[in-house]
C-alpha cells in the first residue's frame, strides 16, 4: 500500500506544483466539485433495497475510497489487510458497498496525507480528520458534505443515545454555523496517564512498590525504579535504556497520551497544551505556567541523572515501542489500553513479560487529571459522494450492531473471530471510538461480573466485553499461556480498567475542567509555529541544552509570536457564548 501511495503521491505532488496550496485554489477545486450536482440524501436513497433503513443494502454493488489510519500492529490474519479484512467484507455483504483504500497510514504520516488531500482537493470519499481546525478547514472550503439531516435519519437509536449522553457536547464539537460536519469519535473520562512497569522485573530485583496498594505512587518511586533497572539490567538486553518519551511530550488527547510526560506533569497540577481558567478569572495556556517549569525541571534531572532514554527527542513512536519488545526498557507512560496495542509487543517477545499499572499521586496523595474533550476526531465525506448516508450505516453497523448483537458469533461470525482473536480495531473501516460517556466503568462491571459467574453472557451488553470475559479467563487459569490476546486483555481491563474503577470509587482523583477546547481564526496562521516553539524549547530545557530558567524566555516568546493574540479571541469567545448561550 506504501507503493500505492507513492505513485499517487507522485500525482498529487505533480498537480500541486502547479497549482499551488493557495487557498484560493483550494476554494476554485471545491467549485468544481460543486458544478456535479451531487444527489441529495433523499435522490440517494432510491438506490437502497429499503431506503431510509439504517442498514440498509443497496441494490447495485457501489464503492467508497478512503483515507485510513493505521497502526503498526494490527494482529490482521495471514493474507487479510486493511484493505481486505473481515470488516470491510463485513461491510460489502451488508451493504454491497466495496471499500478501497486512497491511502494508508499512521501518525504523522496519516497527517501529512490527509494536508495534501485538503490542499489538493483530492479528498477520498470518506476519511478520518484529527482536529477540530481541519474540520473547519474541509467546511470553510465547502469539501465535505452536510450530514445533518443524514445523521437524523439513518442513525439509529443506540448511537443517538451513545453522542447524547456526553450532553451535547459530542455533537457540537462536530457542528458548525448549525450544522453536523462529521461524524465525531467519543473520548471518555478515563483517568490521568499511567505508569506501566515490568512486574515480572519487580519481583526479579525484589522491588516492592505502592506498598500501601492504593494504586498511586510518586515520582521518587518511579526513579529508583528507574535506575534499578538500568543498574541491573533485568531484561538481559546488555544495553538498558531510561524512560522513553515521545518528542511531541505533551496530549489533551488521552487516547494519543503513549509515552508522553503528562503523568509526570500531573503531579505539580500542571496541564500542558490545556486552555484553564486562572485564579484572576483569565484565560492560561497551561504550558506556560509557574507548575510546568516544576514539571521541565523534574524532567531534566532525570535525563540528567540518566532516567529519561539518553536518545530523547529523536526516537520515533515505533522505535519506542521495540525498547519494550527488546527487553531494553520495562517503565512506560500511556492509557489504559496500552498493553493491547504497544506493550504487547514485550509479551510477544518474552512470555514472563508481565505489567502492574499505577498513576503517580501529588504530595497531598492526590490523583490531578484534567476532564477530556470529549471528541477531537471526525469522519467526514468528500462534497459530491454519492451516497453520504453510507458514513452513518457504516458507524450503525460497527458501534452498534457489531458491538452489541449477542449472537454476534453467528451472525457475523468472521469479525466477531477478530474481536475474540484480538485483531486491533483500527482494521474498521472507521478508526476511531464511539461510546457512551460511562461505558469504559459499565463494560468493566460487566467483564468482572462475568468472570465470577454473577451474570451470564447473555446478560453482558457488548458483544467485546463478551469476548474479553473469554480471553481473561484463559489468562487467568494459565498467566504463563502463550495467548498474547488473552495477555493483554486481562493487563488492558483487569489492571487498566480496574485501576481507574478502584480510584474513582475511592475519590481519589482531582478533576479539571479546561477552559475551552476549540480553535480560534489567528491560530491557523501561528499555532503551528507556537507549537513548534513549545517542542522545541521544552527539549532543550529537558537535555540540558538550555537551563530551567530559559523556560521563562520561552513563555515571553510564545506570547509575543501569537500566544496573547490567541488568548484574547478565545477570552472574546467564551464572553460571546456566555453573552448569547
């Protein structure tokens, strides 16, 4: 697929030298797109064997091309790719609608691609965008349908109740002048950034930590830790490595927050790259606050005393994981679904390989993490697509059908295969989450209730977590299987999950709510230099390259190149919401 997209690439790169990215260009592309008269929602409809129904076929096999977002372990069966799997074969034999692939990718290449469809004008007709500017910037170019009344009509029940139960706020963040741009992805309150470590090296070295078992232990734990394996090499590699962290170091995205220092951060009540209201009623960008340069500070003792990979700021996300799968590291900041999709890679590796997760607590012995934007994902469709409605069967079929037909082993026994197996579910056609606002606690009463008996299988809600009771099962009758699914389901669920559930029923987490959570019209011409200046500087001060203090050049920077400009709109903003809610 990698030789797919070159040659396209090619094309892409060819037309834009000619035309150039300007946004004028973009906005004559998107006239053209106009003048082809797309069918209506309704005029759609005819093509459907029972039009209107949430599910929909259509009498005449249509295709859909798309922009998907990969990772770099699927789990796909021999032969099966993202292209051809059993999801997108579930798709075909529901709906007789045939997906290709535009272009595949992950990360920031994913994001690269999806610039170069907007500023071309090439758009495939369905993909994922991963920011609320690019949302804008698709309908400030009209290139992408309206699905409003779409989404009225085909959706159905479960997945309104789904968007609702966030109380609008899933939704309008897909909404704009009115109305619905995309289909957003659910983020869910989940828990502050938690540290991973090696069980099994912990027992190895005799190291005893969170001796009071409340879950929560502090950053001085985390170190010694830290240079116990590095001083003793539990994993044999002959070449240990500190804490890796990615170079981009900081996420309001919980779900992107792998091997960031936001668990650090928390435990000074510092919340980089959040929008929080100051103690004088002001807008902050938590950032630039007195409790980051505490965080910039713990960060670079611990490069300097050899903590932190001595390569930071240059690792890739893959060449991270593979320190785990090589034995080289064995502590790892992310969420609670790690282990299903990174750590996995060290069970693979080493079948003693096992992991305890823990969050890191303040001096009060409290837990500090911010609320999340509930979404910051979009499925969106190119202006023109003949048939739009086909995004919303699409998200019908995979988010609640699939995901909660009891009898899915019978009657979609191929995908239900893959969630039993494991297979990673960015293989959807649609890589992104839709859930309700409590459905991460409610699946984990459900799977600890069915391991004990308490309920049945049929009394279980989601076909997953159905699934999961399975795999944890095997784990726990041999915790040295050679099933890596049933490896990371028991870590993901059992240790992940059942931490958060632990410390939300014991009242341990300090909860912050930020300020605002969109974009403003100054930051597409200075956020990507701010956030550039951001990076850059933050490096620096962790290896040393700068002191501490240079953070304060830094903030003085940053409010002049754009920050203060950004501040003032968003201020202005919520003083109009709060004017005319």
């Amino acid at each position: 697929m990698r030789t797919k997209w070159s040659i396209k690439s090619k094309r892409v790169t060819k037309r834009l030298a000619v035309l150039s990215m300007s946004a004028l260009m973009v906005a004559a592309l998107a006239a053209c797109g106009d003048s082809s008269n797309p069918p209506t929602a309704e005029e759609a409809g005819k093509y459907e064997v029972t039009p209107g129904d949430p599910f929909s076929a259509y009498k005449d096999e249509i295709t859909v091309t798309m922009g998907r977002v990969t990772t770099a372990n699927p789990k796909l069966p021999a032969g099966d790719t993202y292209e051809n799997n059993a999801y997108t074969r579930l798709v075909k034999d529901t709906f007789n609608a045939q997906i290709t692939d535009q272009f595949e990718a992950n990360g920031e290449d994913y994001s690269r691609q999806v610039s170069l469809a907007i500023a071309s004008g090439e758009l495939p007709d369905m993909m994922r965008v991963d920011s609320k500017d690019e949302l804008k910037e698709l309908v400030d170019n009209d290139l992408i349908e309206d699905l409003t009344s779409i989404y009225d009509q085909y959706a159905t029940d479960n997945i309104k109740q789904m968007y609702d139960s966030y109380d609008g706020r899933a939704l309008d963040n897909a909404t704009i002048d009115g109305r619905l741009m995309g289909l957003p992805a659910t983020s869910l309150d989940s828990a502050p950034t938690m540290v991973w470590v090696r069980q099994d090296w912990l027992d190895l070295l005799g190291i005893q930590l969170d001796a009071d078992g409340d879950g929560a232990i502090s950053l001085n734990e985390v170190e010694q830790t830290a240079l116990e394996f590095l001083k003793r090499d539990p994993g044999q590699s002959g070449n240990p490595v500190g804490i890796p962290f990615v170079n981009t170091m900081n996420t309001t995205d919980y779900n992107g927050s792998a091997y960031t220092m936001l668990g650090v951060a928390s435990t000074e009540g510092a919340f980089p790259q959040y929008w929080m209201n100051g103690e004088d009623g002001k807008i902050v960008y938590g950032s630039t606050t007195e409790e980051t340069k505490k965080m910039l500070g713990t960060m670079a003792d611990w490069f300097k005393n050899g903590i932190i990979d001595p390569q930071f700021g240059t690792r890739t996300f893959d060449d991270i994981t593979a320190l785990y799968a090589n034995g080289q590291s064995g502590i790892a900041f992310g969420p609670w679904h790690i282990p299903d999709w990174g750590l996995i890679s060290a069970k693979q590796m080493d079948k003693n390989a096992k992991f305890s997760a823990y969050t890191l607590e303040d001096a009060n012995g409290k837990v500090n993490v911010a609320h999340a934007n509930p979404s910051n994902q979009f499925i969106v469709v190119r202006k023109g697509y003949e048939h739009p409605e086909l995004a919303v069967k699409i998200l019908n079929l995979f988010y609640d059908k699939l995901a909660n037909d009891k009898d899915a082993a019978t009657t979609m026994p191929e995908a239900a295969k893959y969630q039993e197996t494991g297979v990673d579910g960015s293989t959807r056609p649609f890589n992104i989450e839709v859930n309700s606002a409590t459905s991460l606690l409610d699946d984990y009463s459900d799977v600890v209730r069915g391991i004990k008996g308490e309920i049945s299988l049929d009394e279980v809600r989601t076909t997953e977590s159905k699934n999961n009771i399975g795999s944890i099962k095997t784990y726990l009758s041999d915790m040295d299987t050679d099933d890596v699914t049933a490896w990371s389901k028991y870590h993901s669920r059992i240790n992940g999950v059942g931490l958060i559930d632990k410390l939300t029923q014991e009242n341990k987490f300090v909860w912050m709510t930020p300020a605002f959570s969109g974009t403003t019209p100054s930051m597409k011409q200075t956020w990507a230099n701010l956030t550039k200046l951001e990076q850059e500087s933050f490096i620096k001060i962790v290896t040393g390259s700068e002191p501490l203090d240079y953070f304060d050049t830094f903030v003085s920077n940053w409010k002049k190149q754009g920050g203060d400009q950004v501040i003032q709109e968003i201020e202005d903003e919520i003083a109009s919401k709060n004017k005319h809610p």
